[in-house]
C-alpha cells in the first residue's frame, strides 16, 4: 500500500511538472494576446496618451502652446497634467517633417525627458494608411510577398532599434494602422480577388511583429499592439483576431480607434472592449480618440462639423465642458473593462491647430478636436482625461 501511494504521489508530481511546462510552453509561442507584467491594477489606466506627431509641424507654423501662463513645449504641458505616453506616427518616405522616423526620433527624445514612455505607430506608407488606404510605399512596390515581408521586418527592426540607440526604446509597438482591411496592398489586402489575401497579410503582419521584436533592446522588449477600427462590430473584430490567434501571430494589446461620430456612443464601445477582453483574455486599448469642444474648424466632409453627427450630444455637447464630460466617461469605460484589462487610451493630435494641413499646403481638418483653444490654451478637457490615479 505503502509503495502504491508512493508511486501516486510520483505520478502526480510528474502530472503537475508537465501541466506547468505546457503552460509556460504555450506562453511563449504567444498565440494572441499574452498576459503582459506591466498590467496595474483593475480600474487603473496604466495609459494616459497623446499622438504628438504634428509637434514640430506646428511649432515649425508659429504654433505656441500654454497652460495658463507662458508658451511651454507641448509634451511638457501634457505630461505635466498626467499624459504618461507619447504615440509618433512612422511613415517610410513622406515629406519631411510628415512622420518621417527623424522627427519622431527628435520627439521621443522630447517626450523621454518629460518623462513620457514611446508607443511607435508603424503606417507601413509613404502616407495616411487607414481601412480605405494601405498604399504600399513606392520604394517597395514591384516586390513579391517574400520580398515585401523581408522589406517589413528589416525596416521595423532597423526603426526599433535606432528608437532604442539613442536612449529612447519603444515601449508599444503598433504594427500597421487600421489593418481590419489588410496592409500594404495589394499583396495584404484582405478582399475577395486580391493577390494576397489572408496568407499574404498574415505574412507581413508577422514580418513586422518579428521585426519589432528582433528590434527591442535586451530587457526591454516592446509590447506589440494590432490596430483595428471596428468598434460596434462584433462579427468582423472575432473574424479578424480570430484569424491572427489561429496564425499563432504573436501580440500583446487588441488596440481600438473609437470616435463617436464615426462609431456611435460610447456603449457601442463598452460592448467591443469587453467582448474583446473576454474573447482572447487579452488587453484592450483605445488607441486614438477624440471629441470636438466647438464645431468651428471641423471638416464638414470627414463629419466632425455636423453636431447631427454626435450620437451623445445631450449628454457631451461639443463645447469645452463637453469635451470634458466625454474624456471622464471614456476613462469610465475603460476602468470597467473585465479583470482590468483595459489598459487606457490616447488622444489623438491633441495639438493640431490651423496652420498645419494633412499634407503639404492642404487644411487642418481636425483643429475642432484638440485639447488646446485656437490660440493654443489647455483645454479643462486635458486636465479630466490625463489625471493620474488618486489626483
């Protein structure tokens, strides 16, 4: 009996050692979302982020930005309030100064020392990539997939790694923008009848997580994110990830656009991030948002200047303390994200005011949306949004 029990014990042990290797096994593969270390606590958002990629754009134009007294650099305004990341928008050869990787080098350096972390968003263009435009960049076009998945990840690799020389490392890598439609087509675009289809996208996808990866220094390792649009689409978010977990790609953070007046209220992404959070036991953030606090200086044909098209404008008028009510309820949202894993969110281009167009000698589209006046003065909204946990 003595030696039966003994032997049970013995198999168990065994049973127990291999359940713990599997486990750390299956981890390591990182078949979606993992688990990351750096998670706080439940309700607490570990982001409070701003896209700054326009900054010197708009210092460049005589842009001057203050909170209430004399002009300060924008990250310092921002971090000063609360903002703890800085999202810089990459793109492989635009015009200068249009999120090309030396001005986001000189703005991570900025944000760095304001004491922010760096989350790199990798457009894989020349230009804006987002669910109707994934332009290949020209110097790339003519490759076959092998070809352009090697371009992909040498040219992530070389960007993380220069990110981390000059003391700068990326904390968040995004790869590719908006990607529910696929990437640099037409070779990753995800539509009946296009030469690459999944098999394509799913290669290049992986080029560049593979690439970010390789890039990180020892030690610090950055977290990759994958950027879908599709917030009130439960259907085509389960298709889309579904697809990525089943590839066995490897990333860290399911990453959301969430604009009301192009997603509907804010419940529509209450469902998405918990349906998303349960469904893969991944970490969920909204990586770009916004809201007007006036409709003056919007872009009536993009819609940010019809108050028709904001389906809470009772609840958040576009007036400066309705900008203000909208950040603190999306930082509600977001708390409440089962087991915590709402990780934050970022405002995007908070400090793009008129004298900066889209593209060279083209309008400012968005300047109804920042966090800073027309002249340039912190918004209420700003203080609401960045607050740190107890302030």
């Amino acid at each position: 009996m003595r030696a039966r029990r003994r032997r049970s014990v013995l198999v168990l042990m065994l049973m127990v050692a291999f359940a713990l290797l599997a486990g750390t096994f299956v981890a390591s593969c990182g078949h979606g979302p993992a688990a990351p270390a750096g998670r706080g606590e439940p309700g607490v958002l570990s982001v409070r982020g701003v896209d700054l990629s326009t900054a010197l754009l708009a210092e460049a134009a005589g842009i001057r930005y203050s909170a209430g007294g004399a002009a300060e650099p924008i990250e310092r305004i921002l971090a000063d309030v609360g903002a703890n990341y800085v999202r810089l928008r990459l793109w492989v050869n635009p015009p200068a100064g249009y999120g090309d990787e030396a001005s986001a080098l000189a703005l991570a350096r900025r944000a760095a020392a304001a004491g922010m972390k760096i989350f790199l968003d990798f457009h894989y263009s020349d230009t804006w990539a987002d669910p109707k435009h994934q332009t290949t960049p020209a110097a790339w076009r003519g490759d076959d997939l092998e070809a352009l998945a090697t371009r992909v990840r040498d040219y992530t690799r070389r960007v993380v790694a220069d990110f981390a020389r000059q003391g700068t490392p990326a904390d968040l890598v995004q790869v590719g923008n908006e990607i529910s439609n696929g990437m640099l087509w037409p070779l990753g675009r995800l539509t009946d009848g296009q030469p690459g289809g999944w098999p394509g996208f799913l290669a290049l996808v992986r080029a560049g997580v593979d690439g970010a990866r390789d890039g990180g220094p020892a030690g610090h390792r950055p977290r990759i994110a994958l950027h879908s649009d599709r917030v009130g689409d439960p259907a085509g978010s389960h298709t889309f990830f579904d697809r990525l977990t089943a590839a066995g790609i490897p990333f860290d953070v399911i990453a959301l656009s969430y604009y009301p007046f192009w997603h509907g209220p804010l419940d529509a992404l209450r469902a998405t991030m918990d349906d998303l959070a349960r469904r893969y036991r991944g970490d969920v953030l909204v990586a770009e948002t916004g809201y007007p606090w006036t409709m003056a200086g919007g872009d009536p044909v993009l819609g940010v200047a019809d108050p028709d098209r904001l389906p809470e404008a009772s609840r958040f008028p576009p007036t400066p303390e309705g900008q203000r009510a909208y950040f603190g309820a999306l930082r509600e949202v977001i708390r409440q994200v089962p087991d915590g894993r709402g990780l934050g969110f970022v405002a995007w281009e908070p400090g793009w005011l008129a004298g900066v167009g889209w593209e060279p000698g083209a309008t400012a589209p968005f300047t109804n949306l920042t966090l800073f006046d027309h002249e340039g003065g912190l918004l209420p909204a700003a203080r609401a949004a960045f607050a740190p946990p107890g302030s």
